[in-house]
C-alpha cells in the first residue's frame, strides 16, 4: 500500500511512500522500520523500507482486571474504555496522540508517569514477554520486534479529576501540527528553556519554526519540508551545544537513509 505521509504523520511533512502492510505475528520486521500513527516521526523523501499493522491489530479490551490492546489501537481508545468500564491507572495517557506500539517502544508519557509504569507485558511476535524483563528508560525501549498486542495494569476507579489535570498540561501545547516534543530533556534541565535561550523561540524558516507558545515543538506553519524542520533540529542542536555545551538528543525519530 502506499501512504502519504503529509497527510498520514502529525507534523504533516512527508512524500506518498510505498510501504509494507503486516498482517500477522509471523512478520519479520529486521528489514523494516515499523510506524504507528506517525505521532513523533519526521520522514525524509528518501526513507528505509517501512511498514505498518494492519487495522486486525486495532483492538482493546478489559480481561482479568488488564487493559489487554493490540499494538496498531489508539491511546485514545484505551482512555475511553478505562472511562467506560470505570477502571483506573491510564489517565496520565488521557489527551494522548497515537497508537499503543508507538507508546511502548517511546515508553511515553507525561512527567514522571510513562508507559511502563502500568505495562505487564508485551507480545513482539514470540508470545508474552514480562515488561520488568525489558531495558527501558527515558522515552525508550529496547524492544527485539514488533509490539502486536500489549497488557496494562489497571484499578478500579477511573479519577477523572485525575483526567483533567492531564488534559488541562496538553491544552497548553501548540495547535499547529508538530510530532510532539522535539528533543528530550537533558539531565537537570528542560530542553524547551535551552532552546528558547539561544533566541529560536518562534523561530522559523520556511514554513516550520519552534513553536512561540513551547520552544520545544517544532511546528508546521503551513508547507513546511523535511529540509526545513532538518536545518532547524540542526540548528537548535549547535546553538544549544556551543551555548550550554550540552548535546540535545531528538525525541522525534527521523526516518532517512
């Protein structure tokens, strides 16, 4: 199938692509560099071979008091099932974008809650693997495969006071699409105050910038390109090394041969 990636990633910039659909667990993904929803992804004209779960792994359900998901659904959905059936554990998910493979292998999250907090185990294509058995920090996972199906601990009692403090910290993020946080936070610092103190905060050039609302975000102000968002992550990279001499690491992940 082929996806255009200007309309199918959140910072809308990309070219139409061919990639490949998977289908079942049997799939080896060693060739490929597996997408979601495309939340935090940044897709150069000349990517690797990519491919994408087909919609039979686009499922949730509540079994045994676990969230149990297949890895293409959307953070969304859990948030409204946990809702529904009033169960607890997953609010800090709530406002969320993406998709539940996405959130596993970023471990992602909002401040001191990540995804890993309440992740019992994951299926990559060889049965459950216990999430205490996988290496995982900081907007990582070291993950051998693919994530097909996933299970979360959950409470019960949904706190949806809970619910609306997380919505509330991402209603303060930009409206422009952008693919979420651009850079992870160094150790003792914050890397939107970095940036904004080397003077790129609502910095542009062509049509994406840094956001003037979060110096964080790198934003689509309308035709941005992948040359375009690359020479700012450049940018920001050297101003915020030769300022502070701290090297800034991307949390979008860049998709170029």
């Amino acid at each position: 199938m082929f996806i255009d990636f200007q309309k199918y990633s959140s910072i809308r910039i990309g070219s139409t692509i061919k990639v490949e659909t998977i289908g079942d667990r049997g799939f080896d993904p060693s060739r490929f560099f597996v997408v979601g929803n495309a939340c935090n992804l940044l897709v150069s004209p000349n990517p690797p071979p990519i491919a994408i779960l087909d919609r039979s792994f686009e499922y949730c359900r509540v079994e045994g008091g676990a969230l149990i998901a297949g890895g293409k659904t959307p953070i969304g959905r859990l948030v409204s099932l946990c809702k529904k059936e009033d169960f607890g554990g997953l609010e800090f998910l709530s406002g969320l974008p993406g998709s539940v493979g996405g959130l596993i292998a970023m471990n992602a999250g909002l401040k001191k809650r990540s995804a890993f907090d309440r992740l019992l185990w994951v299926d990559l294509g060889r049965g459950a693997i216990e999430a205490k058995t996988i290496e995982y920090g900081y907007r990582f996972a070291k993950l051998d495969g693919v994530v097909f199906e996933a299970a979360f601990m959950l409470n019960k009692g949904f706190d949806r006071v809970l619910e609306a403090s997380f919505l509330e910290i991402r209603s303060k993020q930009p409206k422009e699409p952008s693919a979420g946080s651009c850079f992870k936070n160094p150790d003792g610092a914050y890397a939107g105050a970095l940036i904004e103190a080397t003077g790129l905060r609502g910095f542009r050039r062509g049509g994406a910038g840094f956001s003037d609302k979060h110096a964080n975000f790198l934003v689509n102000l309308g035709g941005a390109t992948y040359d375009d968002a690359l020479w700012l992550i450049d940018e920001a990279k050297r101003r915020v090394l030769d300022r502070f001499n701290i090297a800034l690491e991307t949390e979008i992940k860049i998709l170029s041969r």
